[in-house]
C-alpha cells in the first residue's frame, strides 16, 4: 500500500488528535471520519453534543445547506480493498 504525506494547520491536527481513537492511526482516523460524512451523522451529532441547543433554526439550516452543498462536491468512495 502507499502513502501520502499530507501537510495540516496545527489546529486541524489537535481536532483530529481528539478524534482520533486509542487503536487508530491518524490515516484510520481520516478515513473513519470521512466514510461516516452524511447529513443523518452529522444531524445525529448536532442532537447528542453539548452546546448546540441554543442554535437558532435558520442557522441549523444554514449548516444543514453547506453540509449538502459539500456533500455534493465530494467524489465517491472507492475501497481499494476491496
């Protein structure tokens, strides 16, 4: 298998160190968080995740819109594993 070596904002690497599970690799870790990418995720989160509560609805939507706007923008996933 290959690598890629990728360069990342000190910011984005200290999010993804809070995601990343004890068992993973930073690469598992991406592909987790990108392979569970949907709207449903992402509005299962927004209702279990303290400090959303107090959002508005219009800006809920306004999430929601760029949610899908991304979503239609991503290429699809194609296991190499397989």
């Amino acid at each position: 298998m290959t690598s890629k070596t990728i360069s990342i904002k000190e910011k984005t690497y200290n999010l993804l160190k809070k995601m990343k599970l004890p068992h993973e690799s930073f690469g598992d870790t991406i592909e987790r968080l990108c392979k569970s990418f949907s709207t449903d995720n992402l509005t299962k989160w927004f209702e279990t995740t303290d400090g959303w509560e107090d959002m508005i609805e219009a800006e809920y939507d306004e999430v929601s819109e760029a949610i899908m706007k991304l979503q239609k923008n991503l290429k699809p996933f194609k296991d190499d594993k397989k």
